[in-house]
C-alpha cells in the first residue's frame, strides 16, 4: 500500500522553515514520517496535491506537516479496513490532545474529536464520503510536580502515550511532537511486559528505578561520571555527563556536555549542546549548539545555536490563572494550556536577567541584552509587537 504525502507551503514561525525540515527527536518530520511508514510497510509517495492521485487501490492521502507513529497508523488503518469504505483519522479529545496545543493546530473539532488531514482511501468501488474513525490516545499519565491550587480544575499530569498524532502548524505542535518521542518509547516499555521481565532480569532487580536504569541506551565513547544518575534515556556518541548531573527520560544528541549537577529531564537536546553547571532542563527541547546558562529552562523550545544567560527567567505559568496565549500569523491565539514558556529562534541570544514572558518567541537571531537595554537582529524590520521581553528601557505588557 502506498501513502500520498501531499505538499504544503506552510512556513513555521520563528524559524522560518517548512515544517517537515523541522527537527523532531534529533530527525527531520519528513524523515520521522518515513520511517514510520516503511516500518508498517506502507510506501511513502510524495505528491504536488490530490489531484495527482489515480490510485485505484487502497491507500493513505495525509499532510507533509503531520506527525505521527507507527501505532497510531496501524490502529487507523486496521479500523478502517474493518469499515471497507473511506475513513478520516480523528482523535478523541481529552489530555493529549490538550497537550499538543490543539487549538493551535486549525483541526476541526467534530463530535468530541479532532478530525485531522489523514486518510484512507479503499479499492476505487467502495469510496465515498470519509468517514470519522476515532482513536483513543489516552494510556497512561505521570504526575506533574505541580501544587495541586496552581491547576484546580484537574489533577496536573503528563499522558505518557504510542499514540501521537500532531498537525505541526506552530512552534508549540513542534515542541510537543519533539517531547512525545521519549513519552512514546516509554509508553511502549511499559506495554510490553515480557520486555520488563528481561530489563529486571538485566538489571538482577524488581525495584522500578533499577528496572529503568536498564533501559538506558548510551552510544559509543561517552564520558559518564560514575555519580551520575541516568534512567530510561538515550544518549548519544561522545557525550560528556559530569558529576551528580541527573539524567531522566531524555534523548540526547551527539557530542552533548550535561556539566555537573545538570538535571535533564523528559527532554530533546540536539547535537553538541550544553547543559552548564547546576541548570535544569525540564520538558524542553533544545536543538544543537544550545548553551544554557540559566537556572532552569522548561516546557520551552531553543532553536539552533542559541543561548540563555544565567539569571535568564522563561516564564511558563500565567499568575492571572488563565492559559497561556501565543501569536500565530500576527494575532493571539489560546493554546488551552496552563503550562507553556517560550520559543528562541535559530541564532537567538538571551542575555543575563531577561525574562520572556510565557508563550512568547524570539525570531531568528535577536540578541537580547538587559545590561545595555538593547536588542540587535540581523533581521531588519523585525516587529516587537507581541515579544514581551522585559527590559529597563523595554517596558513589556506581561500577558495578552
């Protein structure tokens, strides 16, 4: 069977790139959506737009900015070969879908489920108008480390899903596609139970962290201090991990320096990044070249070569009680989440003391200085509206 991958001239802010050559798990979407495919062994065809399709046989039509997993096709495919007439993925709202920024996605909600750009076309005799097959991502969750008074209406928790299927059409979707990958193989660690009984047996203990230390995957001529404390992550090549750093649910690049006392947890760190001394890198994805200096940077995505000084604060939580809000194509637009911090385009500097406020983003190649009070860009004409970048002589409006 073949899927058509339609084309797209969607462009993703502030990076300005389209998003299947964006990164998600260290691979491009375009790459992701590949293999994800072959490995059900469904061939990947990518097509100008739908009317370059005369496939008389049964087959996938879907955007070049869906991300999703092998188990999500599989369980849409098998559910609509069951039905034997046209189908539409659609997802049950709830959780997960409010932790990718669903509302940022343009999906239609229809019946208590996001109907989404993927479909399943059968033998030509049996089309007709696409049907919703809804899938059910709900599987498990993870407390958040949250009082319970900064989320009253619902207990904060983290779903722990295979099933992931995410419309990238903003920085946000991008970064939730980024953090599903380590939530997914988790997911599937714990789905297999013959796989636990083999990790206990590897690790000579039934007690859960031993177990989850077995799972760690670490590349070739790696330097890992002998305190360090790594469990359930993949690391990559030549990585440097130093004294006390803590390491939990990650995947972390080629070439990466994670200092001493540097806690990294359930996040994406790119090639050659840097994690200094002390800092805490939490939910976030930080793309290669990445240096931080900063206390701690979460549920935030730093693009390529950027840098947070230390005493740089990411807001990710709004006092007021109301979710954070972001700018898509020049207008506010609620993300319907509580938790969310900001966005550092390719080549972006943050200097020493600035504070972003929650949802905001930085475009390619500012450099923000609060000694000096000045921003500099090598993008000329670039708008500040929206920015809200606190500095002494930039007075910013916290929230939209």
């Amino acid at each position: 069977m073949y899927a058509y991958i339609l084309s797209t001239a969607k462009k993703l802010e502030p990076f300005g790139e389209h998003p299947r050559d964006c990164l998600i798990g260290n691979r491009s979407l375009e790459h992701r959506q590949d293999d994800a495919l072959r490995s059900l062994g469904i061939s990947p065809l990518r097509v100008a737009d739908a009317g370059s399709i005369s496939d008389p046989n049964a087959h996938l039509v879907l955007e070049d900015r869906l991300y999703f997993t092998p188990e999500l096709i599989a369980e849409f495919v098998a559910k609509s070969r069951v039905r034997k007439t046209s189908t539409r993925c659609a997802l049950r709202q709830g959780p997960v879908t409010e932790h990718t920024a669903v509302f940022t996605q343009d999906v239609p909600l229809m019946n208590g489920a996001y109907a989404y750009a993927l479909r399943y076309e059968p033998a030509m005799r049996a089309r007709q108008m696409p049907e919703s097959v809804v899938i059910d991502p709900e599987q498990y969750y993870e407390p958040l480390p949250v009082a319970r008074h900064m989320t009253p209406l619902r207990e904060p928790r983290l779903p722990i899903t295979d099933r992931v299927l995410i419309r990238v059409d903003h920085w946000v979707n991008l970064w939730a596609a980024n953090l599903s990958v380590p939530a997914a193989r988790i997911a599937r660690s714990r789905k297999l139970k013959c796989r636990l009984l083999r990790l206990a047996v590897k690790a000579r203990s039934l007690n859960q962290w031993n177990v989850l230390r077995a799972t760690n995957s670490i590349g070739r001529d790696c330097d890992i201090h002998p305190t360090a404390y790594i469990e359930s992550s993949i690391i990559g090549s030549g990585t440097q991990i130093g004294a006390g750093a803590v390491v939990r649910g990650a995947l972390i690049g080629k070439g990466c320096r994670i200092l001493n006392r540097a806690t990294v947890e359930l996040c994406v760190v790119g090639d050659g990044a840097h994690v200094m001394n002390g800092c805490t890198a939490q939910f976030a994805v930080l793309y290669a070249g990445h240096l931080t200096m900063s206390n701690r940077v979460s549920f935030s995505l730093c693009g390529r070569d950027t840098f947070v000084g230390d005493g740089v604060t990411l807001d990710d939580f709004r006092v007021d009680g109301e979710t954070v809000r972001v700018l898509k194509d020049g207008a506010f637009v609620d993300s319907g989440m509580t938790f969310l911090g900001g966005c550092l385009g390719h080549g972006a500097y943050l200097g020493a003391g600035c504070v972003l406020a929650p949802g905001r983003a930085i475009p390619n190649g500012w450099r923000v200085s609060r000694e000096t009070g000045v921003i500099t860009s090598t993008q000329n004409g670039t708008d500040l509206q929206g920015l809200n970048v606190l500095l002494p002589t930039l007075p910013a409006q916290r929230y939209a």
